[in-house]
C-alpha cells in the first residue's frame, strides 16, 4: 500500500479510486481475496508507472545530450520514448521488464509467429539465459539478428556455446546457430526490419531500403542461421 499511497500523492486519480476500492473490499471478509488480488495488481501498476514518470522526467531534464564516440549512436535513442527502453545499445531497467515480458509472450506460442526465446548458456553464469528474439526467413533459411550489435549478451553468450541454443516457441527445440558472413547479410537484415516493428529501431536504414544500403551496415549487426541440432 505504501507505493499506492505514493502514487495516489502524485494526484494519480486511477489509483486514488483503486486504493478506495481495496479499503470497501477489505471491510467485507468474503472478498478479501479480491482485495489482496487488487492490492498485488495497483503496486505494479503504481510501480511501473512512477519508473515511467521518473525516466520522463531524467530525458527532459537532461535534454538531448551527446552520446560517447567510443563507438556508434544507437539510431533509436532518436526516440525519447525508446530512450525510456535502451540506452548505449543496452536494455534499461524498464527495458528489461519488457523483455521479459515479450518472452513470456513469445515462449508460450502466442503471435506473431516470426517472435520466440532464445535460450543459451551464460558464459559467466553457466545458467540458461533467454531473450526475445525475431525468426526471419529469407530463401527458406530461418535466421536471428542481432539488433543490438555485437555487444549484445546473447551473441556473447552463443558465441561462448560455440552456436549451441535452444529456441522456444510454445516447445523447446534444440538448434545450432551458425554465424553469416557480412558479405551475406543484407537480404536478411532487409528482412528483418521488414517484419520487426520495435528492433527496426536500431536501425539506420528505413523499411526497403536498397541492399546496397544494408550491405554497407551489414558488418555492424550479427546474423545467424538457425540449424537443427
């Protein structure tokens, strides 16, 4: 109750009205349950709001500040609203919880068909790692792109497998990433921007641009073909 409380301060009305909801509810002892159900549900709500109006309030205070030059510009921090989910090719926190979720989503078989989880080995933990990922399929080929770049963990962390992985997409699957030349990238990554609403972000290049244009990027962006095991 104390971040609905916190929250209900900031004059957020929906969660005023919800905190007077759970006091009713709480007076009846045969809806209790419901109750403590609403009590769970308004925190995460109120939770994931305040790390929202926070993250608001830090890009307009900081304006448009310069990124370092040790290494490229992510293209989606052109965006204040990706800016709340990536910072310097990495997830944030808020990032992170949507990874998650859209793994939940993707791992259970819900649509569309081209999302799933990728799952490797950590090659610091030892543990299962999994990340949402996009499947596009190019010439009969099924592949991964890494939008993050090189940088990203998973591509660390299969690369450190040696290409083992294992995708889930409702069933788990055991496969055999196998990395694509630069030179042999462009008609995937074109592909892949094609069909990836949210990581054709990080992206330079907008939806058919010509080979060419991918071609010259290519080297910038990892892609793996998807083998069986």
């Amino acid at each position: 109750m104390i971040v609905i409380r916190l929250a209900a301060a900031r004059r957020w009305p929906l969660v005023t009205g919800i905190e007077a909801a759970i006091h009713a509810l709480l007076s009846q002892p045969h809806l209790r349950y419901t109750a403590r159900f609403l009590m769970i549900a308004s925190a995460a709500w109120a939770n994931i709001a305040g790390r929202l109006w926070v993250a608001f309030i830090n890009i307009i205070e900081r304006g448009e500040e310069p990124m370092s030059h040790s290494r490229r510009s992510d293209p989606a921090e052109r965006s204040a609203l990706m800016r709340l989910f990536y910072r310097n090719w990495r997830p944030t926190s808020l990032g992170r919880w949507a990874n998650r979720f859209s793994g939940w989503w993707s791992g259970i078989g819900l649509p569309p068909k081209f999302m799933a989880v990728l799952e490797v080995r950590g090659r610091k933990s030892g543990r299962r790692r999994s990340n949402p990922v996009v499947i596009a399929t190019v010439a009969g080929g099924r592949y991964l792109v890494s939008m993050l770049g090189p940088g990203s963990d998973w591509v660390k962390n299969v690369e450190a497998a040696h290409g083992d992985a294992v995708i889930r997409q409702g069933r788990r699957r055991p496969v055999h990433l196998v990395a694509v030349p630069p030179q042999q990238r462009a008609p995937i990554l074109r592909e892949y921007v094609r069909i990836a609403s949210s990581g054709r972000q990080h992206f330079p290049l907008p939806v058919g641009a010509p080979l060419s244009d991918f071609e010259a990027i290519a080297e910038h962006y990892p892609v793996y073909r998807i083998d069986p095991s």
